[in-house]
C-alpha cells in the first residue's frame, strides 16, 4: 500500500478529530522516520516531546521486552517489582518525596486537580465544594471535561459543556492579575513553566518566582505542569528551575517514558499525595510494571547519555541562527533548550504552509496556534542535524 491508500483509510474508517500532515510513517531510528514509500525526514516534532530520548531508544526498547517477557499488568490490587524502584529513582532524581502514577498526561493533571482540592479540604479548611483553582490565559493541560473546563481555546470547548465549576482563569504571566484572583477559598495554581501548545510561550523572567512567592505568602499549592516542557526538553530536567523555585506539585508524561508506552506521574511531598487514602483514586494500568520499567529505563537515558545538557547547548544554538533569518514573515523566535516557536505575522498565511514545504525537504514539524511552527526535535539530535536542517528552514521561511 501506498502513502494515499493509507490517508484514504484513515479518512473513511476514523474520527476526525486531527489534521494531520500527510506522512504515513513505517519505522523510526532516533532523530529520524521513513514513510511507507521509504522517504526520509527529520523528526522536529518528537511526538509532541514524548520521545526526548529519540524514536525506539535501543536501552528502553531492551527495558520493554525484558519486561514485556515477564509480566505487564498486575492492577493495584497486587504489588509489583517495578514500581517501588520506579517511586525510589523519581524520588532520587527530582526531590519530592512520593509520586503517584498514572498513564496519560491529562490523567496525571486531573489526579493533581484531585489532590489539590482534597488537600484544600482536608489540610488548608477550606469549606467543603468551595474549592476553587486559578490557571492562566492560552493553557493547555488535556481535553478531559474538567481540563477544558478551564481553557480559553474556544474551540476545546465548543459542543463539550457544561463545564466543570471551581476554575478561575487569569493572564499568563501577569503574577498580579494571580495576586488579586486568591481568595480565602483559592486552593491551587496550576500553571504551564513553558506554554508548548499555547505556541512555545516563555513568560517574563521573574513570573514563575514572584507567582510562587505568591502562593507560599497564601498557603496555595503552585503547581507546574511539565508534562511537555519537562525531562530535559526546556534544557534542565525542569523549566521551572531557571527561576530556582521547587513548585509544591510537579506533574510530568510524555518522555516520562521515551515514548514507548504511556507513563505520567504526579509529584509531591506527603503533606500534598499524602491525603489520597485507598479507595479514593486509582487506576488499572497507572504503576503497571511494564510502564514502570520502561519508565526507569527512560529516566536512566536522559541523565546518563546527557541529554539534558545536549538540550540547552543545542537548543540555545539552533535558537540563535533561527534568529538570524531576515524573512519578512517571522515576527518573533522563542524558547529555550530544543523547545522552540517561529511565530509568524499574520500576513504569512498561516504557519501550516510553512510545515508542508518543509515536508516536503524531509522535514517534519508541526503548526500550533495557526501562527507558530514548533520546533522540538529529539535531544540526540547532533549539530550536523541541525544544520543540515536550518539549511532548509531558512531557504523556506524567505522564499515560499
């Protein structure tokens, strides 16, 4: 079968809830995929950063069979081997004392929702069902009912409600706007340290800290979602540490697992996971020792093989000579690590166009907020890549 055999498919027999580019790819190796036709490209979306550690990493895939080979569900209702190691080495690595895993990102969001209003309840006193949670303008956290309760993306919300009560929105990066939304019943705030779908949207210098001051001054959890900015794509092991803060709650997916399986995990101290009792969440596959090893494994590469540092030193150089592009089109380029938006002017057309010229040279990106083309290729990329990559970058952002 061919490329248009398989889109043909895809459009007859599926929901169509995405728009995809038309690629169909067969395998991938690291930084790269072939299509089904063998076509070659460069990977500059990394599965929306769910394989930081490059498409079928030799160490997670031996992890996944090994493991695969034994045992791969138990449920919670029995302990498994995996796992405690699993909660040792999270805990080891980031600080937080206990973790509390889950499968998908939106999963590991609602359980911290969860925590954070039982946590206000049960530890803070605030009055039962009055809990409310602040988050901010352009976010992006999941499509759960809850989450997009919350969102100001008119069309995550179209057709869905009624929506979820308890969520107060305010602007991105304005830490005052936070200050005067708290009220005796704000119990969390939940924010992105790095917006990825709201466009690769770094916040002004200095938010993350006075917006944590804020919430230490209040006794609010601050909450940072580094489901997609975290594990070494923002080029530290979190975004929210350029601004030396430690949020009360840590919520992380995607490269949590190399992207061979779904893993998430939400992080924290006692005081905060501590007031889940049996009974009151769970999950069927969350902890299942399959996920949990591969989740290890994963874990393992980006620190051994540094792909952490690898993100900043090449980011901040893929960064820069984007920026030395004179198109008439690019309004701004943002990021920081190998977590990177070309915004465009409206006048561009769209940033759509842009990821298809540049599929068609072998590259693969994709647009976010019509505007934006995301940049935010695997950490094992190599300098080479990059430049063989920039090559055709510049050439279609000037001349298409």
């Amino acid at each position: 079968m061919r490329t248009q055999d398989y889109i043909e498919l895809e459009e007859k027999f599926g929901a169509h809830n995405y728009h995809p580019l038309n690629v169909v790819i067969d395998r991938a190796e690291g930084v790269w995929v072939y299509d089904v036709e063998g076509k070659k490209y460069l990977d500059c979306l990394a599965a929306y950063s769910a394989v930081n550690q490059g498409h079928c990493h030799p160490r997670i895939i031996n992890a996944l069979k090994a493991q695969a080979e034994k045992v791969t569900l138990t449920s919670r209702a029995f302990r498994n081997n995996q796992l405690p190691l699993l909660y040792k080495e999270l805990s080891e690595l980031t600080g937080y004392e206990i973790s509390l895993p889950m499968n998908s990102g939106a999963e590991a969001v609602e359980t911290a929702l969860k925590a954070a209003r039982k946590w206000g309840y049960k530890v803070k006193g605030v009055e039962e069902h009055q809990a409310e949670i602040i988050t901010c303008t352009n976010n992006f956290a999941g499509r759960t009912i809850s989450i997009i309760s919350f969102s100001t993306e008119a069309q995550y919300r179209d057709g869905f409600g009624p929506f979820t009560p308890g969520f107060k929105i305010v602007d991105y990066g304005n830490a005052k706007e936070l200050e005067k939304a708290i009220t005796k019943n704000t119990v969390a705030f939940l924010v992105e340290p790095i917006q990825g779908e709201g466009g690769v949207v770094v916040p002004p210098e200095g938010y993350l800290k006075e917006a944590f001051d804020i919430c230490k001054k209040d006794n609010i959890l601050f909450i940072a979602d580094e489901i997609q900015c975290g594990l070494g794509r923002s080029g530290k092991l979190f975004a929210f540490q350029y601004e030396s803060i430690k949020p009360d709650v840590v919520i992380i997916g995607k490269a949590l697992s190399g992207g061979c399986y779904p893993v998430s995990a939400v992080l924290s101290d006692r005081e905060v996971l501590g007031v889940f009792k049996p009974g009151d969440h769970g999950s069927t596959f969350g902890g299942n020792p399959l996920g949990a090893a591969v989740a290890r494994e994963s874990l393992k590469v980006l620190v051994e093989e540094n792909l952490i540092e690898r993100s900043y030193e090449l980011g901040n150089y893929f960064m820069s000579e984007l920026k030395k592009n004179n198109s008439a089109y690019i309004k701004e380029v943002r990021g920081k690590g190998l977590f990177i938006g070309v915004e465009l002017k409206p006048e561009a057309g769209g940033a759509r166009r842009f990821c298809e010229a540049l599929m068609a040279r072998g590259i693969l990106c994709k647009e976010t907020h019509e505007n934006v083309i995301r940049f935010a290729p695997p950490l094992v990329i190599k300098k080479e890549e990059i430049d063989w990559a920039l090559t055709h970058i510049n050439e279609v952002l000037v001349t298409i």
